[in-house]
C-alpha cells in the first residue's frame, strides 16, 4: 500500500476533538502526528470518550515541537498541507498525494505565520457563504476523505 497519508494535528486544545479525529484515523487507518504541547492531558476522560474503543487502534506519533515534527516530515520527504479557513486552495481543487501530510492548526489560533509559511499548500474548504469554519474533527474528517478518493486509499 506504500507509504500512508497522515494527519498531523498542532498544539491541539479541546480532548473531545483529538478523540474523534483518533477515532476517524483508526477507521481509515491514517496515522497521527501530535505536535506538542496539546492543552490537555493526554489521559482526559473526554479523549477516551470521544475517540472510544478505537483510540487505542490509531497509530500516533507524540512530537515534542513543531521543529521535531517538521524534521521527520522533510526526512521522509513528505508535503505539509496546511488545512486553513483563510487558504485560497480549494479543497476540490487540490491534486493530492498519497504520502502527504494534512495539518490541522488548534482550535482557537489554527498555526503561527511561521507555520503556514512553511506548507507546501494551503487549503480550504469552501462552504456557503456566511459561514467561517468548521468544528476541526469534521473538516479533518472532510479532508482526509477527499485525499483517499483522490488517491485510492480508503480501506477495502
């Protein structure tokens, strides 16, 4: 199946939201990358609750920084494709990769312009107008879905 997509999520906030994406992950078998510090602990009842019985089938990657994580990415040769409202990429419009990495900033700041900077796309999802974003497990849910139709990786 050669080399998975991944989801790379940076200094997450909110338990609930990194359980339903670990969920999401373990289901569609795309590792996780969480870029420290998360602004919770990582044995949160509200990070079981969410992510279930299927937490413990996701494959996550604990990096201590966004220069670690960043590191390891460039070793293996990866593109960072930052998940942005503020992108002009469309999501529809983007020709995906199946090795790529898909970045989710926090919940309340997204990713410091340093960050953003550094992705190789930045994209968005559109929506009707009106309407800013979307709760971050859902438009990683949205993302990673588009990314294994367009590169044929959704499990058998």
């Amino acid at each position: 199946m050669g080399t998975p997509m991944r989801i790379a999520l940076y200094q997450p906030e909110i338990a609930g939201n990194v359980g339903a994406i670990l969920r999401l992950a373990a289901c569609f078998a795309v590792p996780v990358d969480i870029i420290m510090p998360t602004g919770f602990a990582f044995s949160d009842a509200r990070l079981k609750r969410a992510a279930m019985d299927y937490g413990a089938a996701a494959e996550v990657v604990r990096h201590a920084n966004f220069d670690a994580f960043d590191a390891d990415r460039r070793a293996n040769g990866r593109r960072l494709l930052l998940m942005s409202s503020h992108a002009s990429q469309r999501l529809p419009d983007v020709a995906f990769r199946g090795d790529d990495v898909l970045l989710m900033g926090s919940e309340s700041a997204g990713v410091p312009d340093a960050v953003r900077d550094m992705a190789d796309i930045r994209v968005r999802i559109p929506m009707a107008p009106g309407f800013r974003s979307l709760n971050i497990a859902v438009s990683t849910g949205i993302a990673v879905a588009e990314a294994l139709r367009q590169t044929g990786k959704f499990p058998q």
